[in-house]
C-alpha cells in the first residue's frame, strides 16, 4: 500500500480548526506518525516482545484506538498461532478504513477483528493485553478513570495494559526542554516550523496531556498492582501496568 506523505499542515491556513481523523489524516497517517512520534518503531518493536510473554491461550488482546493496526499486527507476530483473539478498535471510519486494506495486504485480514466504535461503547473481556497507544490523550478527562476501570475489569489475573501517552511535565524546566527537543526531532524529520506551530494550534483543544504521575494515580486506583514507566522518548512515555 502506498502511503502519502503528511503535507496538511504545510501551507498557512486562515482559519485552523480541530484536529480530526479523517480521510485526510487517515491518508497520511503512517508518515504522519512516524514523523510525529519519536521512538514509535521501538514501541511497536517491543509490544512483540510483549504479546510473546503475555498472551495466553484462550484469551483475548485488544488494540484501543488501533489506527492502521500497528499494535495489533504486533500482537499477531508476538503471539504467534495461539488459540488467541485479536481485536482492534477505533471511531474512525476512515481510520478503520485504511486498517482493513493494510490487514489485507499483509494477509492477516482474517487474524484481526476490526470494530469501528467508541471505546466507552465497547465490551472488554477475558484479556490477557490491552493496548492503548495515544489514544486517552484524545478521551475527555473526565472520562478517563471510567475508561481505565473498564479495562482492568475486562483483564484477566496477571494481563497487561500498555499505555502510551504524550507526557505532560509538571516541571516548567524539563517540559520546555523536552518540548524544544521534540520540536528538534520533527524538523528533523522535514516538518517546518509553520507545520509545527499549525498542528500544535489544531490539537491544543483535543489533544489534553496528563503528568506521569496523573497516570499512575489512576492506575493503581483502578486496582492494578504494578506500574511501570518502561519506554520514554523526550514527551512521549509508555507505562505497562499489570492486573
């Protein structure tokens, strides 16, 4: 499958409205993310490692804002032909979309359940992992504890969650350092400073990050008993917590 570069943001826009995913975005999305998140290809590198330790026999995993199904085609190469179900999730119709043809592509269309819904719409049950990749960031706060605790509940003794998240840093002096070397990272990466500034003006009102410790909160009031800060590039972190 071909996938195009992100030029969205490359012109000045009059007028910059929310950040959707879209057919526009969805078109994109792979460059997008890939320029847009460092250490991405590592996050879904070890979600392997993950799957291959955690998933069991007769259980489910679940991908919660999938996208193009990244993390579920991880969990598929991880797990490898267990009695396992996959099933990847996302309210973008568009999104959804473009993940059934890249399934289809790399003949695991059979392998991965595609739902197109809201995750507070969605039952989780008998998981043994559960991703969410920058997908809470995007769910309304106070929404998020409600997420969190349906998640747990749905995850067998001993399954995990991976959390994915852009961090918010509650020192004023790391954040502004952490911030100027993403910003370091994208340009790197061929975005311009006027992309740069019009992505972060469309994503400020939808896009809302929490501290690490915000996460952790809410984790272990959840219920789960370990929570680990396993995988952090500049701002954006990952934490495995286990049920």
């Amino acid at each position: 499958m071909k996938f195009n570069r992100d030029t969205i943001f490359s012109e000045p826009l009059d007028q910059i409205g929310d950040f959707k995913f879209n057919e526009q975005v969805a078109d994109v999305f792979a460059d997008m993310i890939s320029r847009s998140v460092p250490g991405y290809a590592s996050l879904i590198q070890y979600i392997e490692l993950f799957a291959a330790v955690f998933c069991r026999q007769n259980t489910r995993s679940y991908d919660l804002g999938c996208s193009l199904g990244d993390g579920a085609l991880a969990i598929f190469r991880g797990a490898g032909r267990k009695n396992h179900s996959i099933i990847a999730i996302d309210n973008s119709p568009q999104m959804i979309r473009k993940c059934k043809a890249l399934l289809k592509q790399k003949n695991a269309e059979s392998e991965i359940n595609l739902i197109c819904a809201d995750l507070q719409d969605v039952k989780i049950e008998s998981a043994s992992i559960v991703l969410m990749n920058y997908t809470l960031q995007f769910i309304k706060k106070d929404l998020r504890d409600q997420v969190i605790q349906k998640i747990y509940n749905g995850l067998l003794p001993g399954g995990v969650l991976i959390l994915s998240e852009k961090l918010k840093n509650s020192n004023q002096q790391d954040s502004g350092f952490l911030i100027d070397m993403y910003h370091a990272f994208k340009k790197a990466k061929g975005y311009s400073k006027l992309e740069i500034s019009q992505k972060r003006t469309a994503l400020e009102n939808v896009l809302i990050p929490e501290t690490l410790e915000d996460h952790l909160i809410r984790l272990k009031k959840c219920g789960f008993r370990q929570a680990v800060n396993w995988l952090q590039c500049f701002n954006f972190f990952s934490i495995v917590a286990v049920k």
